[in-house]
C-alpha cells in the first residue's frame, strides 16, 4: 500500500491559527500526516524560504499555506518548491481579506497557488487529500465514502423539502 505524504500547513502568524485549525482538524480525519508551523514571509523570510526548499526531500507531498492582509506566504513558499501548495486567504484587515485573496490568487504565470476561499482551511484539506489521492488508494476511497455521504445528506434534505411542499 502507498504511504501517505506528509502535507504542511503553514501560517503566517499565530492569529491565524483559529481558523486554520479546521485544516488540521480535516486532515486529521482523514488520518493524513501532518506538521504544522507558524512561519511569515515578511517576518521569518528566510525559515520559509528552507522550509519550502526542503519540504519535498522531507516526506511532504502539499503544502498548505494561510496568510492575511498583504498574503504573500503561499507565494513565497511556492517560488521555492515545484510541490502543489493551496493558498487559504484570510479574512480580517482594513478590507477584511480582499487584499489576502488577491495576493494569494494572481500569481505569475508557471508559479501557481491553488487558492481556496477566504478563511477556506477545510477546502484546503480537502483539496490536499484530494492532490494525495492520486497515487494513494486508501485516501481515494475516503473522499469516494465522503462524497457519497454528502449525496445522502442532499437527498434527505430534498426529501423533507418536498414533504414540507407537499403541506402547503
Ligand atoms: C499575516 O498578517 C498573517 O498571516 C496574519 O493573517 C496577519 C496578521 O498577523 P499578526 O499581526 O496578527 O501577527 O502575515
């Protein structure tokens, strides 16, 4: 059976940690391998800069990268790395993450982020086992098991909508 990559999920300070928590939380689930790790583009530069250039000879498959206000972590980490990294922007500052999504998303052609939502840390998970699961049989039956799980919740809510329909 393949072993499940490591994936990294950094964040810029340590008041992103309440939201970022749900990646954790999500990749724990899904019995993923993790480290998390509190490093800044602008205030530790060069910790993520060896972080990034390392992460792949260190067992990491993802790199998960959350950041507010002017974002610029996801896109250090991936000028320093050819592994996938997901951008969570973060809500918060003057223009309440505007300015996080944007400097998370627009990155220079041949060195994408792969950006989720705003505060979008369980995406983030998702879209890492998601990456994983290519090679890796176990953590794709998971998601399988997920998605079908989400389809039955769907189909009883429908089901309550047309009973409540029906009693008008
Ligand atoms: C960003 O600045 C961090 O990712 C955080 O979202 C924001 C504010 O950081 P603190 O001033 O709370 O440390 O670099």
């Amino acid at each position: 059976m393949t072993q499940t990559k490591k994936v990294a999920v950094l964040m810029g300070s340590d008041s992103d940690w309440p939201v970022v928590k749900a990646a954790c939380a999500e990749l724990k689930r899904l019995d993923i391998p993790f480290e998390a790790h509190i490093l800044s583009a602008h205030r530790t530069p060069a910790e993520a800069a060896e972080f990034s250039k390392t992460a792949r000879d260190k067992g990491f498959g993802v790199i998960l990268c959350a950041a507010g206000m002017a974002a610029h972590l996801a896109g250090a980490v991936a000028a320093n790395t050819t592994l996938p990294v997901v951008g969570i922007p973060m809500k918060g500052g003057a223009v309440d993450g505007l300015d996080a999504l944007l400097a998370t998303v627009q990155m220079p052609s041949g060195i994408p982020v792969a950006t989720v939502a705003l505060n979008g840390a369980k995406n983030a998970a998702v879209l890492a086992a998601q990456i994983l699961a290519v090679t890796d049989e176990r953590l794709a039956a998971l998601l399988a098991a997920d998605r079908a799980a989400m389809a039955a919740q769907i189909a009883k809510k429908e089901e309550a909508l047309q009973a409540q329909l029906a009693e008008l």
